[in-house]
C-alpha cells in the first residue's frame, strides 16, 4: 500500500497529512510527543487494506505541518480541537474513526467527550483519561514522580534547549531509552524524529501543547460526560511515564470499553509492537465494509 504525503488546508494552517487508501470512512491517526506523523508508519498501510482511507497528520506546530505559532495560548486544547474538526471536515469523510496516541490520545479523549464531530470508534493508546489523570496525579506520589517533565516543561526557553542540544539527543533517547524492543528505533528512525524537532518553530511548539495544558486549560478541565462511542484501549504494560494503575476507573467516563494490555511493551506502543497493535485493531474495528464487527 503506497502511502504518499499531501497538504491540507484547514483551520488556517497547512497540515502534512501521510494518507493512505480512499471511500468514504476515515481512519485519523493522532501521534503524540515528541513524535510526527511518521510514529503511524506500521498502521498505515493495515488501516488502508482495511477499506479505509487513512489520514495521518503532523499535528500544530509539529514537523512540516505550518505555520508554527509562538504563543502558549495558539496550544491550548480548545484550539487544537478546532485542528481535528477542521480535518476532518476537510476530507469529507462521512465516518470517523479516531486513533492517537500519547498527547494525541489525550487530545482524542476531549473531543470524544464533547462529541466534537460524531465519530463511529474511538481508540486511545497510552494515555489515561484526563480526569483518571487529574486523580491518580493528586493522589499518587509515584505517578507525580513520573510526570516531573510536565513541570519542567512549564520553564521557558531552557526545555527546548534540553531537546535539541547535541543533535536533539534527548529527543532520540526517549524513544531508545524508554523501548523495551529497541529494534524499532534505529539510527534512520531516530534521525527522523530529531529532524522534525529541530524545524524551525518546533521545538517550542511541542513544549508549548504541556504549557497550555496547566496555563489554559480550557475543555481539558472538564466537565467530562461519558463518552459514548465504543472506545479500546491498548496499553503497553513498561510505560515509564505512566504507570498502568492509570487505567483504572476509565469505565466510569466510558459507555463500551474494551482494555487490551500488552506485557513488555513501551509507551510506544503502536510502533514498539506493530505487528501485535496491528492484530488488535483488526479484531476490534469493524470496518467499512462490516459495521457490524467490534465490540457491539
């Protein structure tokens, strides 16, 4: 399955969207940080063969995708919702299928709740619900522990320094530090990652989705209803930065939840294991050509 990269506009920026496969059911992949588009390359072709059209986008102020805004306030949820609904829109699609990952997932958890555009399945990998978060975060010194980079991040100028100093070496060490099969993650795909943070504009607008998150929380500060859509999560059981005790409790935001852990496995997950991710999406989505399949 090719899979070319075209430009869309949509909400005022021009989005590198990897695309794949075509008809009318939409499968959009959200990656997370400090990943691009490219963090959906095993998924790709899979989502395609299976009657798909598959959007994978650079998200705002990410890789190719531009301009970059500056402000912290251009990186708050409600914006970045906007980003999602107006892709979505663009691609005239009639079905909706979400799929993110990390910061993408927590993006997708929001415009779920508040049933931004209908959507047909929703599919969150590695990251808990928000207020499961916001829970585990006051009450669990362990989980706090792990999230120390989210202070951090809230510094200015010194974390985009960190990221980027010596040929983006934190940024590549993340990857390979945090995977527990480090096969995945070699030179070439290491390169990739650390030359989509050192665009002009990107580091900084990666590092400002965590400073908006506590400066301006807007939508992601709840309320928070429960969701409808049939949702599955996959979860890597090694996730250094969140521990999977954060899974508990999601049944009470989520109407029809399917869990499926996945033991040695990362934080990054879809790429660490893509051949298992893979068969797990095959079981659970329905298809376009089969509405009926999934979780009923």
């Amino acid at each position: 399955m090719t899979i070319t990269t075209e430009t869309v506009e949509a909400n005022g920026f021009r989005f590198a969207v990897d695309q794949a496969g075509e008809g009318d059911h939409l499968a959009l992949c959200l990656h997370g940080f400090p990943e691009s588009r490219f963090s959906w390359r095993h998924q790709i072709p899979m989502l395609a063969d299976m009657g798909y059209r598959v959007w994978a986008p650079d998200l705002r102020g990410y890789g190719e995708t531009e301009p970059k805004p500056e402000g912290v306030a251009d990186y708050c949820v409600d914006r970045l919702l906007e980003d999602v609904a107006a892709l979505i829109d663009a691609s005239g699609a009639k079905e909706v299928t979400l799929i993110a990952h990390d910061w993408g997932a927590g993006l997708a958890w929001v415009f779920a709740t508040h049933q931004v555009r209908p959507l047909e399945r929703l599919v969150i990998m590695n990251v808990p619900h928000p207020a499961v978060m916001a829970t585990h975060l006051r009450r669990s010194w362990a989980q706090l522990k792990k999230s120390w980079y989210m202070l951090f991040f809230q510094l200015p100028r010194l974390p985009e320094a960190a990221m980027t100093a010596r040929d983006a070496r934190a940024i590549r060490q993340a990857f390979h530090g945090m995977a527990v099969d480090k096969t995945h993650f070699g030179p070439d795909v290491l390169d990739r990652y650390a030359r989509d943070a050192q665009r002009p504009g990107a580091i900084r607008g990666m590092v400002n989705w965590y400073r908006a998150a506590l400066r301006v929380p807007g939508k992601m500060a709840g309320p928070w209803p429960v969701i409808e859509t049939p949702t599955l999560i996959v979860w890597g059981e090694e996730d250094a930065a969140l521990g999977v005790e954060l899974l508990d409790g999601t049944d009470a935001y989520v109407r029809n939840l399917t869990i499926n852990r996945l033991p040695g496995v990362s934080h990054w997950v879809q790429q660490e294991a893509p051949d298992q991710v893979n068969a797990i999406l095959k079981t659970w989505l329905p298809g376009p050509h089969n509405n009926s399949g999934g979780k009923p």
